[in-house]
C-alpha cells in the first residue's frame, strides 16, 4: 500500500488516546476527597449534637427525679437553697433546688438545676415547679370519725346525701 504521498511508505496515524490523564484523575481524586471531608465533617458535628442531646436528657430526667421526689415526700420545704450530687446513668450530676416563696401563702416555687459535677457552673438543665402545701393530716376520733380539725367534734354521723334521711 502506498501512502498518500504515493511513495509507497506507509504513513502510521496517531490513534485516538483512550483513559484518563494524570491531571484528570488528580482532579477527581480532590473533587471526592472534598465531599468525603465534608460527609465526616456532618458525620463528626452529627455525633456532638447526639451526645449532647443524651446529656440533656438525662440532666432533665435527674431535675424531674428532685422534684417528683419533692412532691411524695409530703414534707413543706423551707424558703432557701440546697445542692447536692447523685450519680444517674454514666454521671455524676450536681444538682442545686432554689425554693422561693410565691405570691399565694400555700404554694413554694421549686427551681431544680443541674449540671455535670465536673462543671457546677454550666447547667445542662433547670426545671421549675410549684408545690403546694400538704394538706393537714386527718385524725381520728374516739368514735372511729376521720376529723380534719381536731379540735371540732362531730355532731353525727356525716350525711348520705341519698335523701332518704328523715
């Protein structure tokens, strides 16, 4: 075969480069690496936020624990401050209870912080209450009669209310 300049010679062509560059590739490679930052950046902030999450959590469920405890003790806490530490799931929680007078006489307002023992001055959780003052305990009398007031005898026996009463 002759080549086109006809002095029979053959002419190679160059053939048509097949793959990638080294360049291309190189900006591939930056282009994934990139977005698999960002993906671990999210994954990372991700796992802060859950962990954070889970403290406060469990700071509020101490708080909640204070003054539900507060509230079946059935005892009238006095106007002040008190702190203590429990430990509650993997923890140890300082908790501080501010009881403050209200304007109602019968009521106290129950404020209940909490942080990590290991950072008193960052409260992870506050929770407020209002516990009102127990009741007086019933007593009995010498007839068997529940009596709130002590001091006043019943009469008789309590009405039925049925209206069959003569």
């Amino acid at each position: 075969m002759t080549g086109a300049s006809g002095s029979g010679t053959m002419v190679d062509r160059p053939q048509p480069q097949r793959g990638f560059t080294l360049i291309e590739v190189l900006v591939a490679l930056a282009i994934v690496s990139l977005g698999l930052i960002a993906i671990f950046a999210q994954l990372n902030q991700s796992l802060l936020t859950t962990s954070l999450l889970r403290d406060r959590t469990l700071a509020h469920w101490v708080a909640a624990d204070r003054l539900t405890e507060l509230r079946l003790s059935g005892d009238w806490p006095a106007v002040g401050q008190r702190s203590d530490e429990i430990e509650f799931g993997p923890y140890r929680w300082r908790y501080t209870l501010r009881i403050s007078e209200t304007p109602g006489a019968d009521l106290r307002r129950i404020d209940v912080s909490v942080a990590l023992s290991s950072e008193p001055a960052r409260p992870m959780a506050t929770l407020v209450g209002f516990l009102s003052e127990p009741p007086p305990s019933p007593v009995v009398s010498a007839e068997g009669w529940f009596l709130l007031d002590p001091n006043r005898p019943m009469d008789g026996p309590p009405a039925t209310g049925n209206g069959d009463e003569d």
